[in-house]
C-alpha cells in the first residue's frame, strides 16, 4: 500500500472523523461510528476509494 493521503488531507479528516463520531454520541446514533473510517485512514495515510481513481494528495518528490 502507497501512502495516497497527504498531509492536509489527513487533517481534514481528523477533523471530520471526529465530528462525525461526535454528533453520533450526541444523537445517541450508530451513524457517529463510521466517523471510525476517516480516523483510519488518516491513521494509516492510504484511502482506497482513491485507488480505483489514481487520485493522490500526498506532495510529490522533485
């Protein structure tokens, strides 16, 4: 697995992984628990959805 998740995009998800579990516990739902999926895969910096489409925002080498 390539790291395809850069650094913003790992923030951006933090950051709706955690309000999406948030708003879950609030509403007392099932729904805050797939808030787990962006955590992971900030946590591990690969997303497959991205695979099937090439897309990548890690910052490139020069």
């Amino acid at each position: 697995m390539k790291c395809n998740v850069g650094k913003t995009d790992r923030m951006i998800r933090i950051i709706l992984g955690t309000c999406i579990i948030a708003v879950g516990f609030y509403n007392q739902s099932w729904w805050g628990v797939v808030g787990i999926v962006p955590l992971f895969t900030a946590a591990i910096g690969w997303c497959p959805a991205y695979v099937p489409f090439g897309i990548s925002s890690c910052e490139t080498k020069k």
